[in-house]
C-alpha cells in the first residue's frame, strides 16, 4: 500500500498538484491523502490494494463527491472482493456497512451483497448477517429475490 501512495505522491509532485489544486480527500484509519481525482483514476492498482472490504467505505466516499467512473471501479472491486472473500470474518461489517452508507436509489452495493450471501446460505448462520433482516426492512425480501432468479 506505501508504494501505491508513493506513486499517488510522485504523481502530485510532478504535476505539481498542491493542497489547493486537489478536488479528492481519501481516508483510511488515521492517514488523510489530499489528491487530484485525475490522478487516482489513473492509478487502479492503489485501490487493487484495497480490495477487500474497505473498499465499501470508498464507495461511500466516491458517492459523497460524485466520482461515477471510480465508482463503477469501486463496485467491480467490491464484487470480486465479494467472491473471493465472502467467509473473511470482516464480511459481516461490509454486509452492514452497504445498506447504511449508500442511498436508497443506489442498489448496486446491496445486490452484491445481496448476491453474495444467496450464494452462500450459510452466511445466514453469522449472528451478525442474521441481524440484517431484522435491522433493513426491505432485505428479506431482496435476498429472496435475488435467491429466486438463481433458480430460473
């Protein structure tokens, strides 16, 4: 990840893109990175970096500022995420994270997840994905949709 924010840095420093210049403020854990979307866009292999679950909280960021060409990035790499890490213990935060974060007209990061567990039932057995349910109103009868058309 330091080589991937090395790079985003050089980037900066040779365009010289200052604090004043920059339209994109990316945090992760206590590290704030003020960047220039151009470049970002330009540098997919910082976020192939994060491609497991934090990359929900990017997509909540790309939302907030309305980056559409990084978030259908960001949505690609949370679905792979998604398939390959879907038993890894922080999937049940991701699962929660979605429905909390992103607005209602945007279902995109829902069907993943919705896809995600109708694929893999036992994923129902977590207490914490079990609480979806209870906790998202429309949920149950998503993921039976979403089960359902599996079945066609």
């Amino acid at each position: 990840m330091a080589e991937a924010i090395d790079m985003v840095v050089a980037h900066h420093q040779f365009f010289g893109i200052g604090q004043r210049d920059s339209d994109l403020i990316i945090t992760c854990g206590n590290d704030t990175y003020i960047v220039h979307k151009a470049v970002v866009c330009n540098r997919p292999e910082f976020f192939d970096r994060a491609i497991r679950f934090p990359v929900g909280g990017m997509y909540e960021i790309v939302e907030k500022y309305a980056a559409v060409g990084l978030k259908a990035f960001i949505l690609k790499k949370f679905s792979l995420a998604y398939l390959y890490f879907w038993k890894d213990e922080s999937f049940p935060k991701a699962a929660y994270h979605a429905p909390t974060t992103t607005p209602e007209n945007d279902g995109a990061l829902r069907n993943a997840i919705y896809k995600t567990i109708s694929e893999h039932m036992e994923l129902m057995k977590d207490p914490e994905i079990e609480t979806l349910p209870v906790e998202f109103k429309y949920f149950s009868v998503r993921l039976l949709r979403k089960k359902n058309s599996q079945h066609r």
